[in-house]
C-alpha cells in the first residue's frame, strides 16, 4: 500500500553520514505523522505508488526546520548517489515499517527470552546498519542488564560468526586472548613467533588500546604496519604460519565492532556479549585451540581466583558449542609484565626478548603459554611444550620467524631493539627510602603512561627500573617516565607525584 | 591540562545539527584515542593552553574518513556560529570528560537508586542537551526495566518542572488529563469550556495524536491555532480562564520531549516516567486540582479495574508529593466515546454537543467529569458540580465560551458543525445481519480512521452510525469511512473488511 506517499523535492546534502538518513521539514513530518527515528521509504520519481517495486530505498528520518524547506526532502550524498537522486529532482516518500529486529530489541527489554532466529536477525540488521543508534543502544543496555541465557550465547556467537568473513586454514590452527588489565602482557608478540616457527599456525588478529597505553596492536606496529584484510592474513599465514595484525579491517565477526562503539560511550562490558565476542572473533578465523589468559588478582580487572575460574569456564563451555577447544590459564593479574610500557617500549621489550635477553617474566610467561598451546593442541607431548618453546626462543628461530612476520607485513626485517627509541623528553622517578619494591600498582602506571602520550605517541610511556622483589636504594630510580613533549611529560610526573604506584618496604 | 590539546584547520559543515557535534577525521581520532561519541573541547585559536579559558565549547565527536581530511575539524552551521569560527582558521582540539551525569546513567543500568540531585543532573544534562541519543537511550532502556523508586519518581517530577517554564495563576486553577486509548474522546473540548465559563481557571495543554486518529491539539486545531508560547497561555487563559493549545510548543517540562523522543522508536512506556511526565506537566501549568480520566476494560489501555485503582492511586500519590490535589475516575474504556473518530469529525461532534445536538454518551461523559472537578475543588457542594455543569451547557455559555477561546486562538469564532465537513470521498459499511451492535472494537476503529488518512488528512476518519447497544437492520449503515482521496479510502475498507469493528448480536 503506497497510497500514503508524498511528493517532495529533493535536496543534496554534501555530506557523508554513513547510514541512509533523510531530512524532512517538521510540518511535513508532523502532517504525515512521522517522528524522527521513524522509517521511510523513499522512492525517485516515476515508480511510486507501483507495488513491489524496488527502486526504493529505507532511510531514517530526521528532522528539521531549518536546513530544509516544507516540500523538501534532504537526502545526504551517500543515499543520493545511491540512487542516483539528483538535486531538485522529485521523490516520493512513504511511512515505512521498523524492522523486525526492533520487537526482538522490544523482547530483550522486556526480559523475555530470545530464540535463534530472532537473534540472528538482530544481529543480521546490526551488520547490514538497518538499525539506529537509539536501537543499537536500547539492545546494549538491556543486554547488559537482563544478561544471556545459555542458549542465547550460543546463537548470538554463531550469528556474528556467520555475518562475518570466515577464514580457514588446512591443518592445526591456534590462537590465544588475554582478558586485558595487565600493562606491558605482550605475550602475544613473542608466542606468535615461536608456535608459527615451528609450523603451528597462529593468525593473530589484536585489538588497539581503548583504555591502556598500548594493545599488542599498537605495539606490533612500531615494527610492521597491521591493517590487513581477511585476504592479507591468508597470504600471510599460509607463507609464515602467522601474523599479528589489527582486528579491525578485517570484517570478522563484524557485529561486535558495531556493539563496541555503542558500549564504549556507556563503559558497558556485559558478560555474554564479551564471551561472544572473543569466541566468535577465534572462530571467524578457523581457530581449532584457543588458550585464554585470565590475569586476576588484586590490581587486576578480575580480583579473586573464583571469578577467574568462573569467567574461564564460561570461555571454555561456549568455545566446545562452536566446535573449538577452549583451555584458560589463570595467572599473577596483580603487577605490569616486562619492564617497558608504551607502544615503543613494549616492541623494544619483545624484540629483546626474542633476541635472548627480554624481561624474565616475560620470557617465562610467553614460553609457558606456548608451551601449552603445543601440548593442549595434541602438538607435543606433555611436558615437551615448554621445553621446545624455550628452545625455539634460545636457538633464535622465533626471533627468525618475527622477522619474516615483519617483511610479509611490510616492516624493517631487520630492526634491532637499540632503533627503538623512547621520547626524548625523560625523568627519573627516584626511591625516597630503600628496601624492596612491594607492589607496582597497574593502573596508576597506565594512567602515567597514557598521561605521558601513550599510546596516541608511541614513544611515550614509562620503563621500570625495578620490579616487584627487586631491592632499591634510597634515591636510586624505580622507573623513568618518557615523552614527546616537556608538558606532558610534567603531566605524567605530576601524577605519579600525587599518588606513587610503587610501593618500598 | 591542556597539554594535550591539538591544532587542526577548521572547516564549517553547512548544516544546523541542534547539537554541538564535530567532525574529526579516523586517523586524528586514533591518533588521540578519541572515539566516537567521546566528548572534546574546541578552543578557538590563541586561547590553548590556558587552563580556565572560557571560549571553548564542548562537543561530541562523529568520526569520518571521506567527510574531513587529517588536520581538519569540521565544525557544524551551529556550533560554528556560536564559537564565531571562520573557514579554514585554526581551532584547538582537546579530550573532555563526559558530563557528571553519565555516571548516573549507569548507576541506573546497574540498578542502583539514584539521590535526588544526581537525578536533577541527569535532567539538567538532557534539557541543555548534553547527552547524546546513546546515552538517552541508555537511560530510558534501564528506566524502563528497573523502574523507579517512590523518591526517585518525585525528584524525577519536580527535577522535570524545574528546568522548564512556570505559570501561576490567581485563584483555584482545575486541569484534566486522561491515560487515553478511547477514539473519539473528547471531553477536553467540553470541559474546558464548561469550566471557563463558571470563572475557573483551566490552561489546558493538549497533546497531538502518536499512534491514535486524533489528539486533543489536532481536533482543536480544525477550529483555531494551537502553537502558542506559555506567555500566551498565559495571556488567554486571564482573558478568558481558558485555552486549548498543543503542550509541544511551551517548553513546560522540556525533559519530557526529549524522553519522548527516545521512548517512541523504542515503543517504551516506562510507568515511573509516564507518571512523572504527566505530573510535571500539570504542575507546571500552575494546576491546584487535577482530574485523571482512565478508561479501562476490554479493548483499552488498561485491561482491569485492579490496575486501573493502581495507576489512579499512583496519580493522587505523586500529585499530592509537588502539593497538587489529585483525583482520578475509572470510565468506560471498552468503545468509542461519540460518533466522529478523526480531527474534523471530532470537533464535529464537540461543537455539536456544545450546541446542545451532541452525541449523548460524550455529553455526558463531560458533564459529569466538569461536575466531579467544580465539586473536587471546592467551588461547588457536592451534587451541585453535575447541575451547573449541565445548565452552563444548556444554557449556552459554553458555547459563548468556545467561541471566545477560538477566537482569542486566532480562529473563526463564528464556525458552525455545517462548516465542517468531512473528506469527499465516503463509503457506508453496512451490517450484513439484523441485530444489536455488542461491540466495537476501538483498536480496529483507530487503525481505520488511520488507514482513511487521520490525522494528517484531518477531514478523514469515520462516522459511526449505530453505536454500542443500538439496533441495526440488516443492510443498514453501521459506520461511514471518509477519506480524502479515492486510495486511502479503499485501504480504510480493506481493513474492516479483513476484520469488522463492529459485532453484531
């Protein structure tokens, strides 16, 4: 029925807005009882009022009684060109139904439980952008709220998989995640090296920092760029076994992209959306073993073992629904890993571990997470993982993989640590008393390091000169603050002066 | 500190968004860990740097990467006016925090109760319009879900009344409201007149129709102008007691739009806000005395008598905590109220009635609401209400009242019913056996008159020729549809076609 369509003249917007969206006058609005968010069908002229046809195309609505005239209708440059509306030319305009997603969203609100189906038309208008930010919002809010059931994880991780570009690899294909809170836990950077050099295929994709001062993303590019495609990673990891790129351009699982940039505002992070998050993200690309690292502890973003154990059980039962094995670790969440923190200074870390003489903990952390990934994907025999782990890293060939990581993805194969130089702009932060290094609080060293410029300057950040059970001597340093520029490095120092995250006895 | 501020080149969008929205591009926003929807200060040139400046703006973030080059900012119509920024000069862009209420938001997502002031901040937050559709939408899911607490609701109410306009009258000011979801019912056009006529005070503020054929505000309008100011309120109402005008124009209660125009596409209508939104709006028209109409029963809003008292009594509670008293009157809400059903047809049989010809069961509907509002507040002796109210309608100082009030609202004061006619094209529905009409069904008779092209074509709409408990012959009319072109007409019948309205025993 499009016996309610209207004529209207056409405006073009000169601007990009990424979702199809029109502008009507608020009289016009109002004598065809829309309201902004409504939908409608817009229509160029010459095929209105013909049933089934499919010139049309669904935009939303705004509203305004500015930027358009009554009669006008404002259409931005991406609807336009799309349909080839021309400026001045006459479109029709008809109130269109929502899409059905919306009465699943309605359902969710409303605490009822979701079917299969219904999420993965949820999921399916996410992806193609049929739905509006107040939409968007409404399902993340009541999401967080009401929770997922079992059976509702497990669609919602198989509806992103499957809106998602898919990769598969021939043979064993791995994969690892930490649940993030610990600055300076670049595992990933050593791992991927060493499993990929001894033929286990590994294709890292990593996020970028959002509250940290630095992802395993932001840090790898200090050596390689890391936007790819699904295709790029293909090439990659069928020429070396592995990568490590950033997860962003490749259109895996791409619902979550658009679900974070509506948690992120709102600092939500609800439970089964995380879980189905990670694992659809494994499974988009065609992981058989995932092994998850749970830091927990005081410090941390998980404080005691028995959520820890809880939050590692969930990742292991929905891994198993999707057909991949799932193991956790939990592991000491209650001080930074390594010495340096900040884009540079972790790359600077890695890259020096790998050449034999990297920050002990973690050298020792990396090798016994790879050790079982190998043991737990049936790769070696228990006991043997760890012990072939190190002695890929101690004979070099793991330092000979990343550099052949490095060339695929376009960066200097032959980068040593000393061409990793921190800002220019540095500070000592001196002990007052001597004794020995108690506790380095995690997140007053990000919040120093983010202060100082990281990870938005690569270079900024801060290096510990002594760790937890280090001894330290009255005025000796226990970490350097660098930075780009002298003010924020004053930034950074006027934070640490206030509160000191490390703690001498 | 502003030691993280940045310069980037303006560029001004020619567009009024309503909001202080820029544009930044991909890479700059990386760059400085900005995200969409993150908030920045915008200081114009010469002003950075200067901790306490006041020329800076604050503004949400929208990222592009076709719309801005790197370097640039793009600056909307608004904002750019009110920072007198020029094309191409330089601004200085730095991170900003969210505002104080965002917090609260997610006090509210996490079920907590809310205090009264971080509820007038939330309020504050949304009439100066610094949330975004995220957030609003955000607090009206979780409000929506949790509910809100009795103390909750009251700061709620009086946080909605205080950041909006005031009028006060002199002596007992009555108002009128009712929980809707009854076609044709409006008693608001007799009542006000009734009441003006006895020297009391009635400023009413109507709404227009959402998903019903007709709002109190657009019937009114087929007799005069209903956009006017709270000034102008206030200047009919002590010229003449009262007025009937559209509530959207007055920025009484503000907050309420801006909800609004979140809960709509949601289809949420939370109770704690519907309770507050009401009450605020009366409040802030200086209301001493308010009566609550709720339909109830079958075919309404409200199925049971049970949740009827429920809701009634929530009225009279929250009225009497902002010092109005409350009355509410369970009614009839199982069929329409008066023969007419869309804007023309209503104000048909409102003047009709006033002239003494109206439809009974509107008559009186109206006639003993006037009478419970002159004996609730006071101004009559009880069983006295009903006998004036009638006599004022009899005797036709109603009328003489109406015509008052459309003529100070910019209308013809001398209109008659014969004036208004309903849509050209027309079609009887006959009754295919002899009987008596048992029911009508009012969600169907909406979506009739909806179909037929109310409201936004006012003249179209229905008539219903037999109502409730009356005799039909078969092949008698029992209602007419009145369209305003032949199309809309067909779709109005294939409707009642599909599913008759009306059921004949």
């Amino acid at each position: 029925m499009n016996h309610s369509a209207e004529k209207f003249r056409a405006e073009i917007i000169d601007i990009d807005v990424g979702k199809s969206i029109i502008l009507l006058h608020e009289n016009d609005a109002r004598r065809m009882s829309i309201h902004m968010g409504d939908r409608v069908l817009v229509h160029k002229k010459g095929c209105a009022y013909k049933k089934g046809c499919k010139c049309g195309e669904v935009a939303l609505v705004d509203i305004s009684d500015t930027m358009v005239s009554e009669g006008e209708v404002g259409l931005f440059n991406d609807l336009a060109a799309e349909m080839k509306v021309y400026p001045r030319s006459e479109v029709y305009i008809s109130p269109w139904g929502k899409p059905e997603s919306v009465n699943y969203i309605r359902k969710l609100i409303d605490g009822d439980e979701l079917t299969k189906s219904e999420i993965e038309t949820i999921i399916t208008d996410m992806v193609e952008d049929r739905l509006s930010d107040i939409e968007m919002a409404a399902y993340v809010t009541a999401s967080a709220i009401h929770g997922f059931t079992k059976s509702e994880t497990v669609a919602l991780t198989w509806a992103m998989v499957n809106t998602g570009e898919k990769l598969d690899f021939d043979g064993i294909t791995v994969d690892k995640h930490c649940v993030g809170g610990v600055p300076g836990n670049r595992t990933t950077m050593l791992i991927v090296p060493i499993l990929a050099s001894l033929g286990i295929k590994i294709p890292k994709t990593s996020s970028r920092a959002i509250t940290s001062p630095a992802g395993t993303a932001d840090t790898m590019e200090v050596l390689a760029p890391v936007h790819y495609s699904a295709k790029d990673v293909k090439r990659f990891v069928d020429k070396a076994n592995g990568c490590l790129v950033w997860g962003g351009a490749l259109n895996l699982a791409p619902a979550d992209d658009r679900i974070i940039k509506i948690e992120y505002p709102l600092s939500i992070d609800a439970e089964g959306q995380v879980l189905a998050s990670i694992i659809s993200k494994k499974k988009s690309v065609g992981s058989d073993y995932v092994l998850i690292d749970i830091p927990y502890g005081h410090g941390s973003k998980i404080s005691n073992e028995e959520r820890a154990h809880d939050l590692g059980k969930k990742f292991v039962w929905l891994g198993g629904e999707v057909g991949m094995k799932v193991k956790y670790l939990l592991t000491d969440g209650t001080k930074p890993i390594g010495r340096g923190i900040g884009p540079v200074l972790e790359a600077r870390d890695a890259l020096m571990a790998l050449s034999g003489d990297g920050p002990q903990d973690l050298v020792e952390k990396s090798i016994m997470m790879a050790g079982e990934l190998l043991e737990f994907s049936k790769e070696r025999r228990k006991g043997e993982g760890v012990r072939d782990a190190k002695k890929c890293l101690e004979e070099g060939s793991a330092l000979e993989k990343m550099r052949q990581i490095i060339k695929l993805q376009g960066g200097n194969p032959n980068i040593t640590p000393y061409d990793l130089k921190p800002g220019k702009f540095s500070k000592q932060i001196k002990a007052e008393i001597g004794g020995k290094v108690a506790s380095i609080d995690n997140s007053l060293i990000s919040k120093i390091a983010r202060a100082a410029g990281a990870p938005k300057d690569p270079t900024a950040g801060l290096y510990i000169d002594k760790h937890v059970g280090e001894k330290v001597g009255a005025g000796e340093p226990l970490f350097t603050v660098y930075a780009q520029n002298a003010g924020k490095l004053e930034d950074a120092i006027e934070i640490s002066r206030k509160q000191s995250p490390f703690r001498v006895i």
